[in-house]
C-alpha cells in the first residue's frame, strides 16, 4: 500500500515538484522565495504570442504599420509636402481592416505607388494575415508546422486541422479567380464606354474588382461610384463580386462541391437566406425611400434608380462603395443602412458586422423561446448552447463598441447624432461608407475610427479571446437560482 505520507507522484513532505518548469506544491520555481516576477512577466508574454487567435491581432497590427511606413514616403503622395501621420496610418488601418473610410482622396492624395500600397494592404487584409503569411510557408518550403497549421485554421475557420492546407489553396484560386473575372468585365467596359487608354483601364479594372471582392470600397475616383451609378455594366460585376466574398469561403467551398439544398448545412443554410433576404429587404426599402427624392435617385434614368436602388441594397453589407451622397440621403434610408450594415455579411469572409449567422442563430433563440422550447432548432437541427452564447457575446460587445464609439464622438466633434451613429457603425463593421464627416474630424475623432475599425475587423470574440491569456474551467458547479428576466 503506498504511504500517505508521500507527497505528489511519491516525494517527500517538503519537496518541491516542478511540471513543465512549475512548482507543484505551491512554492515559487526561482528559489527566491518571492512571486517570480520576472518569470510571470516572460510566461505571460510567451502566453500571449503562441495561441493563434491571440497572434492574429499583433499580425494585422505589424502589417498596418508596415503599410503606413510605406505611405510615409515622400513619392506615395501627389504632394510630399502634405500632413504625413495621420492620413498614412488612418488609410493603412482601413485597407487593411477593408473598411474604406478615407480622410483623403484616394484618386488625387496618393500617387499610383501609393494607390498599389493600398490595394496590396487591402488584398492582404481581405485574404488574412495570417492565412497569407501560411500559404506562402506552403509555397515556399512545401511544409507546415502544427502551430501554421491552427494559425489558418483561426483565420478560415476550418474545422478539420488535416484540411488546412487543401484549404488554403482553395481560398487563393477562389479569390484571385472571382477577382480575375470581375477585372476583365470591368477592364472592358472602362476601356470601350470610357475612352480610357489600355493601362489605364486596366488599373482601374484591376483595383476596383480587388476593392470590390475584399468588400474594401476604396474606389480611384473622387466621388466613388456615384458618377457611375446609371451604368449596370460597372455596377452589376461589382455587386456581384461584393456578395461573392462577403459570403465566406466555407460558403463558397460548399456552393462549388455542387451540393444539393437538402444537404446544406446550418452554416450554409443560414448565409444563403439570410443574404438573399436582407438583400432583398434592403434593396426595396432603398428604392422606397429614396426612388423620388432629386438629392439622390429622383432625376436619374429608370436604369439609373434601378441600379442605384440595387447598389443601396448591396453596398451596406461592408461593401464600403456609394453611389449616392449619403450625406443628402433621408433619415430612413440611413436607418436602414445602419442595421445592414451592423448585420453585415457571412462568416470567415471579407464582410465585417456581427455576421448573418448570428444574427440569425439570436433571432431563433428568440422563437423558440417564445414558443416554449428548450432547444434552439434551425432545419430539424439543434444549436449548441456555446453557439448561442457566443453569438450572444458577439452581438453585445458589438453593440458595446458601437455605444462607446459614438459617445466619443459625440464629445469630441460637434455633429448630430444620426452623422456620428452613423460613421461609428460603418467603422466598426468595416463598411466605409460615410455621410462625408469623416475628412473633417479632428485627430482625435480618427483615433477613435481607427480603433473601432480594428476590432471590427479581427472580431470582437478574437479580442476577447486575445485578452484573456489563459483560462481556467470551473470543475463545479454552483446551486442554480433563477432572476427575474423583464
């Protein structure tokens, strides 16, 4: 029988234990008697950089600094002269958070270097730092570590850690494929409507298919696209692009594998519906709120409302484009465009929102809770009760960041409320589509854009989760009692 008098895994009463370098019994493992400070400090570092959803902000970080230092140079602008900062950092934040808010003309401020910076940090941001950064290991050294590998997987939200890399490659032909078509669509229309020479219409093509895809809606003409509205040649590839990688790429993967609806999954399900839905929602309350207003649809051509109605349904869903001056838009339509746009489109896409899955998975929570159920049910399929929580959290700290976002603003700008709600949303859910206040906030105001686009765009969870360094599983549970709720 072995003696009680033995400490863990047999040593004496008094004998420090150390697993992985830590003491067992309780005493510190420097041997100086104290809290270990400095080995705290080095844990907790260590800590914060090996788990990958706690890499994918430092990553999106290191890339924005990168962008902004490129920006800084003196022949990435028209004039060399000009304010340096701020608008190299607050361009680079949104390219790569594919939001599109600019606080200077794309067209005019930046010269085609700098324009190739952005669309580079917008390519970059839409694909995934570290979903890049791992398809280039696999190009290069034809192998991957384990720590790659869940590094991608955090990013694309796979499921199976062996389909990694079949995954990553798919991710790559399916966005350089969806934006190779919509380049020569585009290409060709600037290149026989417009007049433009072959390389121009080429660039043109190429950065508005790349901003389109990635949901960016940085645009190479000062007035974005409101003086193409009326033409459905530009417009329709380009919606057709922002809804393509607004769906996700899991949607996308499983669309291409040809299965049949019946077969869908409850992710699948979810994305489809939901977009066709708040599609076309979004699309008739445009066309009624706006259709006969002078300031935005009513003197154009039936073409013209048509395509601008459509635009103003597609747009919003972190598209980031226009092609009306929401700034003259009525107060109805930018209500409208405020909950689209914090709804915004699927998961492990380029889209921004709290994401149509859980706006959706919320909305049955609530059905079946009305109906008395005690199982959330989506097609004769139940949904975890982690699912919902998660959801649920994703839903209020989006609403948390929005409420501070434009209290900030509020107190550090003199615009209404209905302006600075609205540029908080488009921040946060890395839209980009402003009322024009954005190029007149003061320094300060743009700091607090620059934050609300960052953690909209790595996600409120991976902030959570990147905060919380370490977690500890309660191995017990505590009697239950039941608050009133109402």
């Amino acid at each position: 029988m072995r003696d009680r008098s033995l400490g863990e895994k047999g040593s004496l009463p008094g004998q420090r234990n150390f697993i992985n370098g830590r003491p067992v019994n309780g005493k510190p493992a420097n041997g100086k008697g104290g809290d270990g400070r400095a080995g705290k400090e080095e844990n907790f570092v260590r800590r914060a950089l090996s788990h990958p959803v706690r890499s994918l902000p430092l990553a999106f970080l290191a890339v924005i600094l990168v962008g902004a230092g490129l920006l800084m140079l003196p022949f990435a602008r028209t004039d060399p002269g000009s304010e340096l900062l701020m608008p190299a950092l607050f361009t680079s934040v949104s390219a790569v958070c594919v939001t599109g808010l600019i606080t200077v003309d794309t067209a005019t401020f930046w010269t085609p270097f700098g324009q190739a910076v952005i669309l580079g940090l917008i390519q970059a941001g839409g694909f995934g730092i570290m979903t890049l950064a791992t398809l280039m290991a696999l190009l290069v050294r034809k192998s991957i570590g384990l720590r790659g590998q869940l590094v991608a997987q955090s990013e694309t939200h796979t499921l199976n850690l062996g389909d990694v890399r079949a995954v990553l490659v798919r991710v790559a032909k399916i966005m350089l494929g969806f934006e190779a078509v919509t380049a020569v669509l585009l290409t060709g229309r600037f290149l026989l409507a417009y007049d433009a020479n072959p390389a121009t219409a080429l660039w043109h093509g190429t950065f508005h298919a790349i901003s389109a895809f990635n949901n960016a809606g940085f645009s190479l003409f000062s007035d974005n696209l409101i003086g193409l509205a009326s033409d459905p040649w530009i417009i329709t590839p380009i919606c057709l692009a922002v809804i393509a990688g607004g769906l996700g790429f899991p949607v996308i993967i499983q669309l291409l594998r040809g299965e049949k609806p019946k077969n869908w999954t409850i992710h699948l399900r979810l994305t489809i519906y939901g977009t066709l839905l708040l599609l076309a929602v979004g699309i008739a309350l445009f066309a009624a709120f706006e259709w006969n207003r002078a300031e935005t649809l009513g003197n154009l051509s039936l073409t013209g409302k048509i395509m601008g109605s459509v635009a103003g349904g597609v747009f919003p869903r972190t598209a980031g484009f226009n092609s009306i001056d929401y700034g003259v838009a009525a107060p109805e339509t930018l209500m409208v465009t405020n909950i689209l746009m914090f709804i915004g489109g699927g998961s492990a896409g380029t889209a921004g929102g709290i994401k149509i899955t859980t706006f959706l998975v919320l909305g049955f929570a609530i059905w079946n809770e009305v109906r008395g159920r005690d199982e959330v049910t989506i097609a004769h399929r139940s949904v975890s009760a982690s699912s919902q929580r998660q959801a649920l959290s994703v839903a209020l700290l989006g609403v948390a960041a929005v409420v501070v976002g434009t209290m900030l603003l509020l107190i550090l700008t003199d615009y209404s409320l209905e302006k600075v709600l609205f540029e908080s949303i488009s921040a946060f859910a890395t839209v980009g589509v402003s009322t024009g206040i954005t190029y007149h906030l003061p320094a300060s105001a743009e700091w607090v854009l620059m934050v609300l686009m960052f953690t909209g765009r790595i996600g409120t969870v991976t902030v959570a989760s990147a905060l919380a360094l370490s977690a500890h599983p309660r191995l017990y549970r505590l009697p239950e009692e039941r608050p009133i709720i109402g």
